[in-house]
C-alpha cells in the first residue's frame, strides 16, 4: 500500500469509525468470496412487511440515507474507493437471486476479504428495511 494510501485510510478511519480488521474478519489473500446461495443458506431471508411494497423509499431518499450513513466515505458508484465500485457490486451480482439477502446481511455483519483487505464496517443495529434499501440501491442502480 503506497504512503497515500495509507494516510486516506488512516484518516477516513478517524473520521468515520471504521474499525481495523481483526483475525476473526481477515481472509486469506487467496480465498475466494463464499458462493452467494451458500452464505444467503446459512442466514434467514428476510421477509416483506406485510402490505407494502418490498422497497419503499425513492432513489434520492435511498440516496441521501446511503450518503447520511457514510457509505460514501468508502464507496462510489462508478469507481473504487476504498471500497467496490457500487456498480462492479452489481456487475458480480447480476442475475443471482440471492444477491439481495447477501448484500443485506453483508451490510450488518461487514468483512472483507471478498474485494480487498480493508475491512467494511458492520451496520447490526441499522432496520432490516433500510438495509434492504441500500442493497437495492447498489444492485440496482437505475
């Protein structure tokens, strides 16, 4: 990692509490992600609220909740950052019928290893419905 680098991730550590990986969180360089359906297997799907549309925010609502929980301080839609590029997370998913429950579990439990060693935070106490609502956001970007 170049001096640059290293100063970005120091200083976004600080600023917005991004926790260093610890032994439980890192992966071998060498593992590959864990297969969506094997890892959407293991956790509870989660179900709609009764009634009402699966997602119930606009984009811009969905927007502005992904830029007021800091997603943007490591991730970009169209580039990497410290984290994927939204879209290459989309890219990877595409046509995966789990990639939704995935991506929401992955946003409570964080990890790394899949895309890189920096580690994501994780997100437990964020609703169902709001996870939920930042997966659609990145898989579906339109």
């Amino acid at each position: 990692m170049n001096k640059q680098s290293l100063l970005l991730a120091l200083l976004l550590t600080v600023l917005y509490g991004c926790q260093p990986e610890t032994p439980a969180q890192k992966a071998p360089a060498s593992a590959a992600p864990p297969p969506v359906a094997a890892v959407a297997a293991q956790q509870t799907a989660p179900q709609p609220i009764a009634g009402e549309a699966v997602t119930s925010a606009s984009k811009e609502e969905a927007m502005q909740f992904a830029q007021k929980t800091g997603c943007f301080a490591c991730h970009a839609i169209e580039k990497k950052l410290l984290g994927p590029a939204w879209k290459d997370v989309a890219a990877r998913f595409n046509g995966n019928p789990d990639a939704e429950i995935y991506l929401m579990n992955k946003i409570a439990s964080g990890g790394s290893g899949a895309w890189g060693g920096i580690a994501m935070p994780g997100y437990p106490d964020m609703s169902e419905e709001d996870r939920r609502m930042l997966a659609r956001l990145v898989l579906y970007p339109n």
